[in-house]
C-alpha cells in the first residue's frame, strides 16, 4: 500500500539577508521498520535493524513575471532528489533482559517520541532458535528544513539554483512485551521500551547545483515531490532570482 507524506500547515519561508531563502516544514513520513528480534538464555531479546525511508524530491519553477504567463520546468523544475527511496537510519542494538517464563511469546508495539503508542501490538511469535522479523510501515515525524540560493540571473538558459539542507527527526522508541503462553493473553513477564529512532537525528542533504529555467532575472517557486513523483506541497513562491543572489537591487520588472 502506497503511503504520502502528511503535511499539516504551511510552508515557513524566510529570506535570510536577502541572499537565499529557508524553507522549513514539519512532516510525517512513512518509514519501514526492518527490524530482527533474537531471543537467548531464554528470554533475553537482541534487537537490531534499520528505518527505511520514502524519498524526497525538490522541483523548482521558473517565471519571466508573477502572474506565470511564461514559466518553465523541464530543468531544475525536473526535481533534485534530497532523500533517495530506500535511504536507511540504523535501529542501534539493544538487549532486553526478559523475565523468566515457561513459553515465552514475543511481541512489539511502536511509540512515538513522547511514549504513545502509535500501532496497535504486533505478534511475532514463540522465542526460539530462529530470529523473529519485523517489516511494518511506521510514520516518522521530522522536521525539513532547506536553503535556496541562486546565480547567474541574467544567464542564458537560466540561473544556477543552489539547495541544501537537512530533516530532522522526532524520536521512535519500540515496546518490547514477553508473554508467558498466548501472544495475546498470556500474563506479560516482560514489558521493556528501547530506541528505534534517536531525538533529534539529523540526515543532512548535500548541496546540490542545478540550472535551468528562464533567464531575465524569473521568479522562482518550490515543491515537494514524494518518491512517486506526486506533489506534497502547493507551490511556494521564494521570490525573484536576485533576491536569492543577494542582488536586490537589479530588478528589470515583470516581462510578459
């Protein structure tokens, strides 16, 4: 099943000294828990894995004037990716001394950073020799910040825009739960939280060089685009292309 990314509000935009603009927007992203749980000394639980992201795009749209009677997008506008569909944060290993218990069960419930759980129990079955797998779609929160800044305004086919940044995230924990007998309704004789995710984890985009778009000084504009290609934000306007190079003051007006 696919999932989108959830965007509440709006983008935050700030020109910072009139030489680039920050965007930055809080999401919740769908992640893959890969996880492996190994049970030894009967019910002592290892757990260890990786986060699996969707990824994350920017595309940019240019304009001879405000009122977008000309723009283009085939360049830049093609997207820059930022995060690449199957980029993972590692699950740190971490053991969970159990209780002891005559037939011990394992399962896992999954937190969000502030201890509530955001999923219901997830069985995964008999402690034993074989390890126990955990892939479940889990959401992320984060925080996506970047900077734009630009180049060659007047530059034919268009100015160089510069992008990078970086999403930060929320903490992740997972509930680690032994049961003695029934995965479901057998007594609980271990229930232990562990991080799957660390608060404030930060996955830095490198900067990244692009040129396309219209020259003549355009407007320019951003989105996001998730993995698929579909579009998770209306278009933000970052301003004219002088403005993002520090050079506000060359403006040759709107052109039609």
């Amino acid at each position: 099943m696919r999932h989108a990314w959830l965007f509440a509000l709006t983008f935050a935009v700030a020109c910072a000294g009139n030489d680039r603009a920050t965007i930055q927007r809080r999401v919740s992203m769908p992640a893959r828990l890969d996880a492996t749980l190994t049970c030894t000394s009967g019910t002592t639980v290892t757990i260890d894995g990786a986060l699996v992201l969707e990824g994350l795009a920017a595309q940019f749209v240019f304009s001879n004037n405000v009122m977008r009677t000309h723009e283009r997008t085939e360049d830049l506008g093609a997207r820059l990716v930022l995060i690449a569909e199957g980029d993972d944060l590692a699950i740190p290993t971490q053991t969970v001394d159990g209780e002891p218990a005559a037939e011990p069960t394992v399962s896992i419930q999954i937190l969000d950073a502030d201890g509530n759980p955001i999923g219901d129990e997830i069985v995964l079955g008999s402690c034993g020799l074989e390890p126990l797998s955990v892939n479940e779609t889990v959401e992320v929160d984060a925080m996506v910040t970047l900077t734009v800044s630009a180049a060659g305004c007047h530059n034919n086919p268009g100015p160089t825009i510069t992008v990078d940044g970086a999403v930060t995230f929320e903490g992740l924990q997972q509930r680690v739960i032994v049961r003695d007998g029934d995965a479901t309704v057998g007594e609980v004789t271990t229930r232990a939280d562990v991080v799957a995710l660390a608060d404030g984890e930060t996955l830095s985009f490198p900067k990244q060089p692009s040129r396309g778009g219209v020259g003549g000084n355009p407007w320019i504009w951003a989105r996001l685009f998730d993995d698929d290609g579909d579009a998770l934000t209306e278009e933000i306007l970052l301003g004219r292309c002088v403005e993002l190079a520090g050079e506000g003051g060359e403006d040759d007006g709107d052109t039609d």
